[in-house]
C-alpha cells in the first residue's frame, strides 16, 4: 500500500480506538484520572535519562544531561502541579449566584510534537490530557520518530496498568505529512495541540478543527542599569545554554545602554562568551540560516565550538555562547531572529526609551506574543516596561529558557506556550489542563420577567398613538 495511504488509514484507526476510550476515560472520576497522571509521571521519570540517550543520538539536537531534565521537569515538575487540580466534576458553586460550573473534557486530542523536545513534549501533553479526561494520539516529528514512539509507548503502558482504557494514548509509527493531516482533520478530533515549525503550526489552524499552536520565541533581555550584570549574564549563559539552546524561551539577543555595554561585555567574557568580529559572524549568519531564510536544521542544538568550527574560525574549547554585534531588524539580519543554538545578538542602545524601541522592533519582526526577560531591580522600569512590550511572558531576574516555562518561576510547568492572538496563537497561556476543557454552567432561574399588557383590538390604535408620542417627546 502506498505509504501516505497507509498513514492515513492508520490516523483514523488510532483516532477511532482514541474515540471510544475516551467514551469510557470521560465517566472516571477526579481520583481516577489522577492515579492514571500519576502513574504516567512515575514510569516517565523512570525512563528519562534513557530516552534522554535516545533523542540526543536519533536527532543530534541537545545533550543527554539537559534532555533528562526536561524529561524529569515533564513528569515530576509537572505532576506537582496538577495533582490538587480539579478538572472534572462540579468545579465550582456559586449559591449566591445559583450558578455551577461543570468541567467537561473535549475529547481526542491531536499532538504534534518536535524534534527539539520529542519526548518530554509526550509526557507533559500525555499527563495535561488524561487529567482532563481526554485521549490522545501524537504525530511525531520524522526526524525523532524512534524516541517519540518509545516515550509514548512508556505513557501508554503506565496509563494501562492504571486503568485506562486501551487506546487512550496513541503514537502515529508512519512519518508522513499526510497522517499527520489526516489526523488534524478526523472526525474525532476535537482539538489540536500544536508544538512545532511555524508550517505545521498554519496547517492545525487551517486543518478547521480548534487547536492552541505556538508562535516562534525570539526573546530580547535587556540588562537594566539597576541589575546585578553578573547574576543577569549568569542566568542568560544558564539559558542559552541549556540543551544547547533548544527551548523557544531561551534568550535570543541582549540590549543594553551604552554606559553599561563594557559591563556586560566583561561578566558575558568572564562565563565563556565569545564575541564574534564581523568577519566570523558573517561567516556564521551563512550557516545559521539558509538562502531562503529559513533556520538550518543542521545546527539546532550544537554547541557554541561545534558552530564556530563548521563556520570556519576558531574560539577556545571553554567557549559557551558565541556573540554578534547587531543594531537593526528585520529579514536582512539574521541575528536579529531566532537561533536555536547558543548564539546572541548583541544590541547596544543611547538610553532605556531606545532599548524599549528596539525590543519592540525585535519581537514585531518574529516572536511577537513569546516572552521577553528584564534584569532589573528597579520596579518602575519593570512596570513601564511590562505595560508595553507585546508578550505573553514577561520574565523578571531569572533564566528565559527555564523561567519561561515554568521551572524557576509561578507560571505553569508547561512545554507548549501560548503567545496570544499577537502572536497567532488562540491561547496566551502556558498550556494546563484547565485549556483542555469546556465549562458546562448550570443556572438557575432567579428574575421574573415582566410582559407588557397588550389593550384590546378597539384601543390598540390609540395605544400604538400614544407610544409613538411618547417616544418622540
């Protein structure tokens, strides 16, 4: 059989057997679906550093340390923040109002997940469904097809032995754009959630199914003049760095004044950064990206020697993050967008109402709705600058990377980050299990209406006469 044709009857298969669990998963109680989470977040963390092993080698994205992490924030991290939450059920009572609100499930869910997280993404949207009481089948990305499989055959299993019904976690084996569609449009897909490529992110939404996708992350963090530059350069190299610059939260560039660049540039020197000269980081835009624009997958997750060696110049093995200079924006340059590998630019800006200018500028080119990190003391310049930049995630003092989705800050632990309709996105949030249902609302009747006495036939023109009087004084 043809390979699309097999996809897509294999799609429907899985979004049928998907179908009729959830028909089951939805009439379990709170305690039920959580034993079900729960268990899921035991095996996953279980297996984390081995499929941590298997995405570093099958994708050549990251690094086997980080990717655990991610693994474990997945499953740990993310169990800690849902285990109180009530999703099904009588969510609320309003007696003043007279007024419930009901948690409804929405049903099978479809999910793409990428190759940068190919298998925490499995875990974190496998436990956010199930809590909710919905099923789930993913499309995995071709290049990390082997580690997604393996990660979502571990949540099935585990969501099994609990009780859930057989086919509530499903994982599409044949990589083919035409499943993955297929699955989008099924006509027992309720919603998608989509992690992924700014392409597959458009086919979700044209797919007309509801679906919660992403926007590209292109964050500036801008150094205030109120700051502890070296706690703020540590927490940019922490991030940037961190499964070598594969998280859409990461940092994509610093601004600073001109009266703190030498600062910057010292404690940025002091922790392993690199700044290019415009000759290497010419050199290194051209492996960056391709003629067309586009990122080159060949260099996401590669450390900053591994870039610099492929580009042709050499900087010391103890180098973390390669730096450019750069002061404008836009589709001509390139690293005023977003790399995801530990490479920065750099702007360098006359004062704060410029710096604001510029971070503007940045995200209105690419990663409008995403996140933007401050380092500051100064809470009037946090306040000012909170008001105006277009995000969604707003960080303060801390890591973008691990801020951004919730490991370091009070934002929900989250893999999938809404940028709000800024940044095409339906949803601003960090994806919960609360976004993954319907509100049902039980009222009840508290007002009497009053209808208006209608004259008999004889009076009824002198009535209308009189209104229409009225009506006109």
């Amino acid at each position: 059989m043809d390979k699309d044709l097999q996809a897509r009857q294999e799609a429907r298969d899985l979004a049928k057997k998907a179908f009729d669990a959830q028909q089951k998963l939805c009439r379990m109680s709170q305690s039920q679906l959580d034993d079900i989470v729960k268990a899921v977040s035991d095996a996953f963390a279980a297996s984390a550093g081995e499929l941590a092993q298997m995405a570093v080698e099958e994708t050549g994205f990251g690094n086997i340390q980080d990717k655990t992490t991610k693994n474990l924030f997945a499953s740990r991290q993310v169990w800690d923040a849902v285990k109180d939450m009530k999703t099904v059920g009588v969510l609320k009572e309003d007696p003043r109002e007279k007024l419930w609100e009901v948690g409804v499930p929405m049903g099978v869910i479809a999910a793409i997940v990428p190759s940068t997280n190919p298998t925490s993404t499995v875990c974190y949207k496998a436990m956010i469904a199930l809590k909710s009481g919905n099923t789930i089948v993913f499309s995995p990305h071709p290049k990390a097809i082997g580690c997604t499989r393996k990660a979502a055959q571990i949540v099935a299993e585990a969501a099994q032995k609990a009780g859930a019904p057989e086919g509530s976690v499903g994982c599409l084996s044949i990589p083919s754009m035409a499943g993955c569609q297929e699955l989008m449009s099924e006509t027992h897909t309720r919603l998608i959630l989509a992690t992924g490529g700014p392409g597959m992110v458009r086919a979700a939404y044209s797919s007309g199914k509801p679906a919660i996708g992403v926007g590209a992350g292109n964050g500036p963090a801008y150094i205030h003049r109120s700051a502890d530059v070296q706690k703020a350069m540590e927490c940019i190299v922490q991030s940037k760095t961190f499964d070598n610059g594969t998280v859409c939260a990461s940092e994509q560039s610093i601004v600073v004044e001109k009266d703190m660049e030498e600062q910057v540039r010292r404690a940025a020197a002091g922790l392993g950064c690199y700044f290019m000269n415009e000759e290497e980081a010419a050199a290194l835009a051209k492996l960056l990206f391709r003629p067309t624009g586009a990122l080159n997958p060949e260099i996401v997750g590669k450390s900053a020697v591994y870039l610099a060696q492929k580009a042709g110049f050499k900087v010391p093995d103890f180098t973390k993050v390669l730096i450019a200079r750069e002061q404008e924006a836009g589709p001509t340059r390139p690293y005023s967008m977003e790399k995801l590998c530990p490479v920065l630019a750099f702007f360098v800006m006359d004062n704060e109402d410029a710096v604001l200018a510029k971070a503007i500028e940045v995200l209105e080119h690419e990663g409008s709705g995403h996140t933007f990190v401050i380092h500051a003391e100064d809470m009037d310049v946090v306040r000012k600058f909170a008001l105006q930049i277009p995000v969604s995630r707003f960080l303060v003092n801390t890591p973008g990377a691990l801020g951004g989705i919730g490991s370091t800050t009070g934002l929900f632990p989250a893999l999938t980050l809404g940028c709000g309709a800024v940044g095409g996105s339906s949803s601003s949030n960090n994806i919960s299990p609360l976004d993954l249902i319907n509100i049902r609302r039980v009222a009840w009747g508290q007002k009497q209406t009053q209808s208006t006495p209608v004259p008999p036939d004889d009076k009824l023109i002198e009535y209308l006469t009189t209104k229409i009087l009225e009506r006109l004084k």
